[in-house]
C-alpha cells in the first residue's frame, strides 16, 4: 500500500508501483479530497485521514498489506499503526514529516522552497496540478493538522519492522530528525540515499523497489521460522543506488489467503497448479463509490494487471 504525502495525489507514486508490481500486489489509493476522491464535506486531519484509510483497508479486503509513505503520508500510517497495531504490515517511511527542529511554519517554507529545486520537474509539475483540485483551503487546514500533529510521541508505541528512508537532499527531512526517528521505533533502521531530494520514491524507483524486496522477504522468512536477514542503518553507496540489475533474483512474494501472512516462493517452490503469472502483480481492481457516508474513504487506482 503506498500513500501519498501532501499537496500531491497517489500519481507521484506510480512509478515505484510499476517497479513493484512485478513482484507485489500494489494498491496507491488517493486520500479524501485528492486526485479522483471525492472532496470531504470538511477538511479532514492527521486522525481524520488515518481513519478513512483504514475505510479504505475494510473496502478493500485487506488484512495487514505493508506500508509505504512519503512525507505526509508518514504522519497519517503511523497514526493508524498506533490506532489499529494488526491491520498494517511493515512499513517504510520515506521522508517522514514532520521534523520537530523544523516544525514552523517559516521552516516548512524554507525547507519547500529548498527541496523544489532538487526535485524533478515533472513532479512539481504534478502537484501543481494536485494542490488546484484540493483548493487552497483545504490545503491550509490540512498543513495546520500536520504541523500540530507530533508524530515523535508515536513511533515508539510502535511494534512493525520499519525502514526510515532519506534523502540526502531532502529539504524537509533533517539527518538528525532521520535518525532520531529509527532509533524511536522499536524495530527501526535507517537508509540514506546520496543526493536524492525528499520525494526519493520518485526519482529512484527501482532502488526504493529493491530496499521494499528486501524488508519484506526479511519479513517472509521470519514468518517461516528461517533466520533473519537484516537490514542494518547504513548510506546506500553511490554505486549501489545506480547498480543496473541488482536485486533482480529476489524472491517474489504473494499473500497467502489461507493465513492472511506473506509466503515468500522461490520459483523453483510453486504451488501444485500454480500459474506461474499468479506471482505477479495483481493491482487495484477499485472499489465502486458507495453511499455519502462512504464518499471519505480514498480512492484505489489501477496501476497495472499482469494476470493476462
């Protein structure tokens, strides 16, 4: 599951989605109010949007999927993390907002108008065309719930594996902040990617696939009892951000209904008649708008379907 940040629909994630979906079933819902979800009667906060996303989880049919955000979308996953512990996975948080030495408004600005100019312009160019379809209001009210909201208090009630992801360049995210949030989580690490800005998931999305791989076949063998294979903090090396084909020979991984757990298969471990398609992505299919008291629940897209 990956979730967007602010000012920014699920589009901006596509990319890392596509990367994944070779390997993962991935849903990018949009958020009440962003790209084609319908606008809430009233601005919804942090408690808000973790609510409705959890709407979104029972519409859905999703047990405990694994989480990715960025930014905005860190505050609004942990939220449900804390609030509802079995229904979220491992989670990576890429960018995690906000920053408690940059909480003001004046540092946000600041730090904005920094990471815009490391970030790619195409993706400026799509939440320009995102922040048009919230409106300037709900964005205020929106940007006041994160800027209240004090994610610091929840990260250590929180007992999934989590991978903290920063951009070296991240304008919003400082390495002190970064590594004060691993070290809050009880199962926190830590990976810093050289001179990518904050939206890291955007401009390496097959590096981020890989670190996404790596957690969650980690997670898969300590399912079955194997040993672990950990991910320790470190810096992604230059050279292995830009490394054509690694991570190409990791395992797939497919939820197995039975158990509602991942079971990582190795392509020589398939089922008795198991179509070997089975192992690929199966996105989104979407979920028909209900009723108004079901119009805050987010929106799924439809990424791909390698199933045909």
């Amino acid at each position: 599951m990956l979730v967007h940040g602010y000012g920014v629909s699920g589009s901006y994630m596509l990319p890392l989605a596509q990367s994944l979906a070779p390997s993962f079933s991935v849903f990018v819902p949009d958020l009440p109010g962003y790209g084609r979800s319908q606008r809430p009667r009233t601005p919804l906060g942090i408690a808000d949007l973790a609510a409705a996303l959890a709407g979104w989880l029972d519409a859905a049919g999703l047990q405990r999927p694994a989480f990715l955000a960025n930014s905005m979308g860190c505050q609004i996953v942990t939220e449900l993390a804390v609030r509802l512990p079995g229904r979220v996975g491992p989670m990576v948080l890429i960018g995690p907002t906000v920053d408690p030495e940059r909480r003001g408004a004046r540092h946000q600005l600041l730090g904005g108008l920094r990471d815009a100019g490391r970030e790619p312009r195409s993706l400026l160019a799509l939440a320009t065309r995102d922040d048009a379809v919230v409106g300037v209001g709900a964005l205020l009210a929106t940007a006041r719930s994160a800027l209240a909201d004090r994610i610091e208090q929840r990260l250590p009630l929180i007992a999934q594996p989590t991978l903290v992801v920063r951009g070296e360049q991240d304008g919003f995210v400082g390495q002190r902040w970064a590594e004060k949030a691993s070290a809050l989580l009880p199962r926190g690490r830590l990976v810093v990617v050289p001179r990518e800005p904050h939206a890291v998931h955007y401009t390496r999305p097959d590096l981020i696939a890989r670190i996404v791989q790596k957690l969650l076949v980690e997670e898969g063998e300590q399912a079955r009892g194997q040993l672990p294979r950990r991910l320790p903090h470190r810096h992604v090396p230059a050279a292995e951000a830009h490394e054509p084909g690694a991570g190409q020979n990791s395992l797939p991984l497919r939820g197995d209904p039975r158990w509602k757990e991942p079971v990582v298969l190795a392509p020589n471990e398939q089922r008795p008649g198991m179509n070997g398609r089975e192992l690929h992505a199966q996105v989104s299919v979407g979920c028909e708008q209900g009723p108004a008291e079901e119009t805050e629940r987010p929106s799924p897209r439809r990424v791909a379907d390698q199933r045909r």
